[in-house]
C-alpha cells in the first residue's frame, strides 16, 4: 500500500461540506456546536500558513424552511428562491464563526460556466487568488438562485473538485456521511472492505460507488469517485472522510480512519502538462535574449522582453513563446488580449496602468502559467 502523505504537507487545502452534515434536517437550522468544532480545525490549517477554501451546501435546505416549503422535491422556482433566502443565513453563519477566530471570510457563488468558460474561469480564479493572498477564506457555493439544469453542478462534491483544481490546491478533503471508499456500498452489504488508499482512479474504482446518501444530499459515493478523478487528473490529492464527528479534519491529521485518493503530480506540474499538450495556440510572442535567459531561470515573462505579438488572442489563451530566431522555446497562458499585449510590449511593467488605462499583472505570462521545452 502506498504511503499516504501527512496533512501539514499541504499548502492550499479546498474543505467541502454537505447540506446532511451541516443542517438539521429536522429543525432546518444550522449545527452550530458542528461547525463551530469544524471552524477550529480550519482555523488550525490557517494558523500554520496553508490556505483554505470552503465549499458548502445548504442554502436551499436552510432557506427551505424560512420559507416553511415541505419536505420533499421543491420545483425550481421554490428551489431557487430557498437558495435565496437560505444563502443569506449561510454565510452569515460561516461568517460569525470564522469571525471568532480572527479570520475573514468571503462570499463567491458560482454556476457550471464559471469553471467552464474560459473568460469566466479565469476571472473566478483571479477573484480566489486575491481573496487568499489576503488570508481571508473563500466560502463557496453553487448559485443555486439562478443555475437551471443545464448550467448547474447538481452536486457540490464535483463543483469542489473544480474549484480545487481552478485555484491549484494540493488537497481537496470532501466531509461526508461515510467514513471514506467501500468496495460495496456498507448499507447493501455488511462484509463491505474499507479501502483507506485508492492510488488511482480505475474503472473498477468508478463501480464500487454507490447512490445518494440522505434526504438533503444531492450526491453520493459517485460524485464523489467523479471529483476524485477531476481531482488527481490536475495533481490534487483528495480524502473521503467522516464528517459526522466533531473536529473531523484534526482526526484526520491524527491518523483517523479515511480513504485517500493519490495523485503521482502537483498542480503547477499538471497544469504545465495540460498547457503543453492540450491546448490549441492562438498566437505568438516572441522574447528577446534577455528574456529567454531569464525564463529558463523559472521566471515569469514580463513585457519588457516581448519584441512582438502575432495573432488574435485573448485574455488566457494558449500561445506560443518564440526567441528571436523564431525557435518555439515555449507556450504559456497570456494574461492580456492581442491589443493591450501589443501596447505594452517591451515596456516596464510599472507603466502597464498608464498604457492601458487601468492596472494589470505585472507579468504577460505567469510562470505558473508556463511551461518550457516540454517542462
């Protein structure tokens, strides 16, 4: 069995939690005494310097009840405007109880096309980027007001797997109301095997998950093998565990019982394959020897080494990166359409505000965003 890895290792932790394990489903009210055990342990990763992003269900169940709609399938339109009303009462609840710890948060909602649509999932993963840099938690959740079924997640399990690989954390750990992966569904089967390591995500992995769990949860054992393999496949490790318990992170860091699902890459690493490989270029810049010297240094691009632009592109799309003989030394994400990038072209990146009107990154290409002669 392979060796796990210890949960202090990791820098950007992204925390889904369920509607089941966060609302009393009989009284519709938040378990405070639960989240506040599960804020203490957030508050820990953020006090040694990870950063951490939460994605949580339970507008719809919360707001459901405020409302006083039945128990049972609402139409969406009562299903939205629960998600309305009952959003209002999750943040403030996830917001009060990081408040006694000092910590910010921040409220993002999003639909299927924020992590789908490339202007959108680049201006979302700028909104997460900023938001941690700040230190502040990201409180995520799927905007259930306006997404219909054919813009929506339908679960948060993948939509946290998203939002894990969007932001290029290294550990995504799904809470849930089983303590991890059987081999067959426990309920269905009591000489189920637990399984505490999946090394990767087979084919014969996909079969062992089961339906949904509870009334509240619009996903199950499937959703959560499908965020696995969302997961790993962009370098970030995932864990199934019990979220039923008190402080279910710290037991977890303590050696708990839980199923980790491994990735053999890192998200910068993953990412930099996916740009090298997967991604139809749209243009050309082309760097001068100063520029490319520094780039094989692990430095991002800045536009004082661009000497020229070819094609129509846009903000985040794939080009290549060319030296001065033309030869393809490279291919990253560029962080300015053709236009501004042509302006901005071999000028200091502190002028880049008075050249464009408003200010921008100081790099044309990330180095994250980058990878060089198949690195």
């Amino acid at each position: 069995m392979a060796q796990v890895p210890s949960l202090d290792q990791f820098r950007h932790v992204v925390v889904k939690v369920g509607s089941s394990l966060l609302v009393d489903s009989v009284r519709g009210a938040i378990k405070q005494a639960w989240l506040d055990a599960l804020v203490e342990d957030i508050a820990a990763l953020h006090g040694r310097g990870a950063s951490v992003t939460v994605v949580s269900s339970g507008a719809v169940a919360l707001g459901r009840t405020v409302a006083g709609l039945p128990k049972g399938k609402l139409k969406l339109e009562d299903s939205q405007a629960s998600a309305a009303i009952g959003q209002i009462a999750l943040s403030s609840a996830w917001s009060q109880a990081l408040r006694g710890h000092g910590i910010v948060a921040g409220q993002v909602l999003v639909t299927l096309r924020d992590t789908e649509v490339r202007r959108r999932y680049l201006n979302a993963r700028a909104t997460l980027g900023r938001l941690i840099a700040m230190r502040a938690i990201p409180i995520i959740n799927e905007n259930d007001t306006v997404a219909t079924s054919e813009i929506r997640y339908g679960d948060n399990d993948r939509l946290a797997a998203r939002v894990a690989t969007m932001a290029s954390a290294d550990l995504l750990v799904l809470l849930s109301d089983v303590a991890g992966l059987y081999d067959s569904p426990p309920s269905d089967n009591a000489q189920a095997q637990f399984l505490p390591v999946v090394e990767r995500v087979t084919p014969e992995i996909e079969a062992m998950a089961g339906g949904a769990a509870s009334e509240l949860s619009r996903g199950g054992m499937r959703t959560k093998i499908e965020a696995a393999r969302i997961a790993t496949s962009a370098g970030t490790h995932m864990i199934i565990a019990d979220g039923r318990i008190a402080h279910p992170i710290a037991r977890v860091a303590a050696g708990g019982r839980c199923t980790w699902f491994l990735t053999p890459s890192n998200p910068v690493a993953a990412r930099k394959i996916w740009i090298g490989g997967s991604l139809e270029l749209k243009g050309t810049v082309f760097v001068d020897a100063g520029a490319a010297a520094a780039l094989a240094r692990g430095k991002s691009l800045l536009p004082a080494g661009v000497t020229r632009i070819e094609g129509a592109f846009s903000r985040g799309d794939c080009v290549a990166i060319c030296d001065e003989r033309g030869a393809e030394i490279g291919r990253g994400l560029i962080a300015f359409d053709a236009l501004h990038a042509e302006r901005i072209r071999g000028r200091k990146s502190r002028d880049i505000a008075h050249l464009l009107g408003a200010p921008g990154p100081a790099e044309m290409i990330h180095r994250d965003d980058m990878t060089l002669g198949g690195r």
